[in-house]
C-alpha cells in the first residue's frame, strides 16, 4: 500500500544514544499483526514519558513507534473477532515497548489484545481514561476483591493529581468512599475536591522514612508512588486493610518492614495492566463505562494535538501534567 501516515519514531544510534523524530511510515513497515487499526485518539502515559525522554528503558526494539494507549476504528482485520469497522481499545501487551505503538496514524496489532469500546464512550473518553484509567480500575477491582468497602473508613490515594490517582480520586468517591487524596501539588486542592476528594493530605508527610507502624489512618489505599510513600501508607493502614501498588513515581523500592502485614493482617495488593489477561480487562471498561462520572472525566482531561506529544512526554516525567493528557488524531 502506498498511503502513509505521520508517526513518532524512537531511534538510536551505534553509541545508544536516542532520537526522537516525526516521520511518514507507510504500512508495509508496520509489524507483524491480524489487525490494522486507524488510530483516532491515544494519550500520554508516564511509561510513553520515559519511553521518549529515555529515563527508563521502557523501549527495548529499535527504531519504535511509542504509544501504549490507542483507540480507533478497525480497518482490516483476519482474527475472528474483528471486522473493519468495529470501534476497539488497546492498553499495553508490549505496544510502544517491543511492538510499533498508538503514536501513528495506523496500528498493525494483535487482535487477541483488543477490547471493545463500551457505546458509552467516544475513543477520546477512552483515551481521556487510557491505562492510567483503566489501571485505577483495576486497583479498585483489586481491593473489592480482597473485601474492602467504604463501610470499612476511609481510602488514600497517593498520587492523586496524577493520571492513576485522579480517575482513582474520581472513581472511589462516586463509589461511596471517603476518599483522602495525597499530593505535592496542594494548588490543586480545590481541583481535587471537584474530582471526589473528602480531604487533602501533602505528600511530604508520607514521602520521608517512617515507622514500621503508624497511628492507623485509613482502611485502604492505591498508591501510584512506591518507596517511602507506599511503605508509611501501608505501616497506617488500619488492621485488616489493604493496598493497591500500581506504581513508582518516587521510586521502585519499597523500604517496608513486614509489621503491617504481620501485626494487622495487611494485604499489598499487586496490580499491572501490561499483561492483564482479556477478561480482567474487559470487566475494568465495562465497570470504568457504569462507575466513571463523564463531568469527572472532562474535569480531568486536556486534549493536545499530535504534534504536541513529546512536549507532553517530557513534562510528565517532570511531574507537570495535571490529571489526563488526550490526544486528537484526527
Ligand atoms: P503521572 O505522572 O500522571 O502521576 C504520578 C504522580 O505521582 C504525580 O502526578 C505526582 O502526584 C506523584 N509523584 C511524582 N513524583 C513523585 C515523587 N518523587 N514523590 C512522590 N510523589 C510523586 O503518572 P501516571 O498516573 O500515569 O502513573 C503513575 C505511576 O503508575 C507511574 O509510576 C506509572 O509508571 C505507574 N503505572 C503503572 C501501571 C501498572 O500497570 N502497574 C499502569 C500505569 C501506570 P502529585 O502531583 O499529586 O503529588
């Protein structure tokens, strides 16, 4: 096929150095797939943060297109459960890690990864949640299942003007939770207090070492942040809770003693959307589809421009992007 379409390229060179350009692709250089998607909106991630800006070696092929996120329309598909014309989602599997992403006009995918888009949503609202989104709901599944409801006290979010953190401030609070949303950006309290949240903690109290065990605070948590952060969010967490760990903004440790889980049967609960199977996925959308407030959903979201994604990229790495970045491709 001869049509082209505008994509970001990640590149490096002999000496492993990465560039990061703007290029016309054709098809034919797409990777191996069942289903071509045309992609109509995506969004930017703090994984697509670190794939451009080379912080984390999230990029392990090269040259890549980068992109975890994408949703569009199918526009040839051989997999059985695809046609063209059916309107998809795509969340990681290794897309804009090891497999040509969603910053491109067209996507070459394996159709076993795709989900449906729920009527309820535009490919922008889906974008506007992105795997940010849809991984505060699989937190919130996550405590569900370990038997955590808002009767139980009250939840921290850590994170919480963050993508994960602020579907998941928007989400619990909609859910009945009293919900306690953690942030170094205490400018953006009221914002906060818009999305759900019943108080504001600054993240300075939770972000230095602590003690194994705390005064007890709160019965649940979904922490985005990791290290210190996690561990004094788990030593006060009251006895019988537990902790959803999604990410690791502060950092990849965890400087934890076993006290909380020993001493008040505390649950860490692990949750990765990478590789979560189909049907954890497609329970996440069609619950983020009934519980997700769509005023909530726009108070969070700023629409860019493609040619805007790798300014975007490299202030979310800084910690400067407030709540979801989407991205019009149209
Ligand atoms: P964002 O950059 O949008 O949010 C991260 C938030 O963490 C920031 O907004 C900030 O919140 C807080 N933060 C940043 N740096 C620090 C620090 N040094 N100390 C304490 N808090 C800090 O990223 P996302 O919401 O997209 O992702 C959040 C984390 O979740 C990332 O680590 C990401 O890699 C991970 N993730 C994991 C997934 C999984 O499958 N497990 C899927 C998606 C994301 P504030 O300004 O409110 O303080």
């Amino acid at each position: 096929m001869s049509e082209t379409f505008r994509a970001i390229l990640i590149s490096r060179d002999e000496a492993r150095n990465q560039s990061v350009d703007i290029v016309e692709m054709t098809p034919d250089q797409l990777m191996d797939g069942d289903v071509d998607v045309a992609v109509e909106a995506t969004t930017v991630n703090y994984k697509d943060g670190l794939a451009i800006t080379g912080k984390a070696p999230v990029v392990r092929h090269w040259p890549l297109v980068p992109g975890i996120d994408l949703a569009g329309t199918v526009i040839t598909s051989s997999h059985p459960d695809w046609q063209a014309g059916d309107r998809v989602i795509l969340n990681g599997w290794g897309v804009g890690e090891t497999h040509h992403g969603a910053y491109a006009g067209r996507a070459r995918l394996n159709g076993d990864w795709l989900v449906a888009l729920p009527d309820r949503f535009t490919a922008m609202d889906a974008m506007a949640i992105g795997t940010a989104g849809y991984t505060a709901m699989l937190s919130v599944l996550a405590l569900e299942r370990a038997g955590m409801t808002p009767d139980r006290g009250p939840v921290v979010v850590t994170g919480a003007a963050g993508g994960v953190g602020s579907v998941a401030v928007a989400l619990l609070s909609g859910l009945g939770w009293h919900v306690i949303a953690s942030t170094g950006r205490t400018g953006e309290a009221d914002w906060l207090r818009d999305l759900g949240a019943a108080e504001i903690i600054d993240r300075a109290e939770l972000s230095e070492p602590g003690k194994p065990l705390a005064k007890e605070r709160w019965a649940a948590g979904i922490d985005a942040v990791g290290s210190h952060t996690l561990a004094n969010v788990l030593a006060a967490t009251r006895y019988g809770g537990a902790v959803a760990c999604c990410g690791l903004a502060q950092g990849m440790d965890l400087p934890a003693s076993v006290a909380p889980f020993i001493l008040r049967g505390v649950s860490l609960l692990g949750i990765d959307s990478v590789m979560a199977p189909k049907q954890r996925r497609v329970e996440a959308w069609s619950r983020l589809a009934r519980d997700l407030d769509a005023s909530r959903l726009r108070a969070i979201t700023t629409e860019i421009g493609f040619e805007a994604i790798i300014d975007a990229a490299k202030e979310i790495v800084e910690g400067r992007i407030r709540g979801r970045v989407v991205v019009n491709m149209r």
